[in-house]
C-alpha cells in the first residue's frame, strides 16, 4: 500500500470517546475523525517506539514550540513594518506641515548658539 492509500477499518471505541474525538479535531484544522484519529494514532506509535518517553514527548515539544515562535515572528515583523509605514507616514505629515522659513530660524539659532560658546 502506497502512502496515501488508505484501509477502512472498524473501530469499537466508547460513546463519549467518540464524541471527544468529534469535539475536538476541528479545533486543530483536521479534516475529519478519522485524520485525527489517524494521527493520535502515529502520535502513540512514536510514543512507544521511542527509547525513552521524554526523548520523544521533548521532540513532540520541540516541533510545537517551533511552530509557535515562527507563528510569533511572523507576527512581529508584520507589527513592526505596520509600525514603520506609520512612523514615516507621521514624519512626512510633520514635514509638510512645518513652514520653511521656521526651520531655517530654527537652524540659524542653533548654529548661533553652537558659534557662540565655542
């Protein structure tokens, strides 16, 4: 059987364990019961197989916080680039607001001063 192909099985399993199942795996963008179902499934074998539980539950961790932080990142570069658009937005409506003449004031003062005490 290919990797894709897949065998349909019967499954005795509890009432309430099947309404878990059904509550839960739209909560994390599964298809259906039987992809979660599927994948629990993998999750346990790998448990098992593993030489030592914490060795495969600290993987399992691992992937989880790894997806996560580049979820966040993703999420920070968009906030900061948000944050510079409007920060150079704001200094461009500065600008154009701010007359000439009184910058030029503003500048022959300082070079006044800088002249004066030096």
């Amino acid at each position: 059987m290919s990797d894709n192909a897949k065998a349909k099985v019967g499954i005795h399993m509890k009432p309430d364990l099947i309404a878990g199942v059904d509550a839960e795996y739209p909560l994390y963008d599964y298809p259906s019961r039987s992809a979660f179902v599927g994948a629990a499934t993998e999750l346990y074998f790998g448990y098992l197989h593993s030489q030592s539980d914490t060795d495969y539950m600290n993987k399992t961790t691992l992937a989880f916080l790894e997806n996560q932080v580049t979820r966040l990142d993703a999420k920070v570069c968009r906030q900061l680039f948000r944050l510079c658009v409007e920060l150079s937005m704001v200094a461009h409506v500065t600008a154009a607001t701010v007359p000439g003449n009184w910058l030029d004031g503003q500048r022959d003062r300082t070079e006044n001063r800088a002249g004066s005490t030096g």
